[in-house]
C-alpha cells in the first residue's frame, strides 16, 4: 500500500496576515499532488467548539505534516487538546526539533515554518522528499519468476566409425550384341503366310 501524508496548511493570522499570497501559492502548490492528503484550517479549533474544522480535525489520522506561519508549540498544543496527540520530529528543514523520547504511541509532527525565506518555492519539494522518506522499500522476491525445469543432460554417444565414402560410379556399360536380322522369305513362303493369314480371318465369324 503506498504511504500517505497528512499535510495541513494552517493560515496566517494577526501580524502575520501579509503572507496570505504566500499561503495561496502554497495551496495552489499541494492540492491535489500524488500521496498528500491536504487539509487547510483558518485556525485550529479549540475543545468546546464545532464545525467543519474540528471535524476536519478529527478526520486526521496518524503523522502529520504542518505548513504554518507560526511556531510548532502553536500547533501541538491546540492537536493535543483535541485529542491528537503529536511529538514535533526533526527533519531537514527543522532540524532543530528533539527526537521523541517517549515508549508511548504518539503521532509526528513535521512542522514546516512558512516564515523562512525561501520556504514557499521549496514547500512542494520539501514534503515530496518528506514522502519519499516514509516510504517502504519491498523487494519482490523471486523477480525472475519461476525457476524453469533444467533439462537432463543426456551423454553424448560415440559416434559411430564411418567408412570413407567410395567411388560408386557404375563401370560403362558393354556394348550389347548386334540385332540380328532373320532372312528374307522365298517367294513359296510369302505365298504361304498370305495364305494362312486368309484362313485366320475365315476362323474369325
């Protein structure tokens, strides 16, 4: 399953007010990419209030990342009263933060302070490598699929011994004997012969 981050643009408020075009670049920035789920809050509610954001709120589950105008404690208290409780995590562009000491189950916060220069034409690329981080390698095992059968070696015979080949051409043949003509009939036996040719025919009715 590819991992997915929870990533909320808290908007600037009070002296802060004059980012507002930075914070509307950013959400232009995040809406919408491949693996961050985007949540953006005019603030974040207090314990006895209602709405659509605390149901906002509510709706997040797991490590968060947090795109703010404002410093971290401004963010993981309010969670914290909400019942999110998260833990403020270093990563490249906080790497101020403590790493978590707890044994307890705690979600991260990955606070990104939108008041460094700078920080607007990074913020897409920096959560991108936040993604890339939190992804787990897999190796797929047998990659080359099946092993296929070997076929059985079959031994080589010896090959068997060959007479050299001979000329097999057939001796010219002899000459036959000349035909020999019989003689030619006397006048009596040609006289004959018609005669019994006539007598064959007669037979023949």
């Amino acid at each position: 399953m590819a991992v997915r981050l929870n990533v909320i643009v808290l908007r600037p408020t009070g002296e802060h007010r004059h980012f507002d075009p930075a914070c509307d670049d950013a959400v232009g920035q995040l809406l919408g990419r491949p693996g961050l789920d985007l949540v953006l809050l005019d603030r974040i509610p207090r314990p006895d209030e209602s709405g659509t954001e605390r149901l906002a709120v509510e709706s997040i589950a797991g490590d968060v990342a947090c795109v703010a105008w404002t410093d971290a404690e401004h963010v993981s208290k309010p969670l914290g009263l909400l019942g999110k409780r998260v833990a403020r995590v270093p990563h490249r562009r906080d790497v101020e933060a403590e790493p978590v000491q707890s044994n307890e189950p705690i979600a991260k916060l990955y606070h990104f302070d939108m008041r460094r220069e700078g920080a607007s034409q990074t913020i897409l690329a920096d959560l991108q490598s936040l993604l890339a981080t939190r992804q787990t390698p897999t190796f797929q095992i047998g990659a080359g699929g099946p092993a296929r059968p070997k076929k059985a070696s079959v031994p080589a015979q010896p090959k068997p011994d060959i007479a050299p080949i001979q000329n097999m051409t057939p001796p010219p043949a002899k000459p036959s004997a000349a035909v020999v003509s019989p003689p030619p009939l006397t006048p009596n036996q040609s006289t004959d012969l018609d005669a019994l040719v006539d007598e064959l025919d007669e037979l023949d009715l």
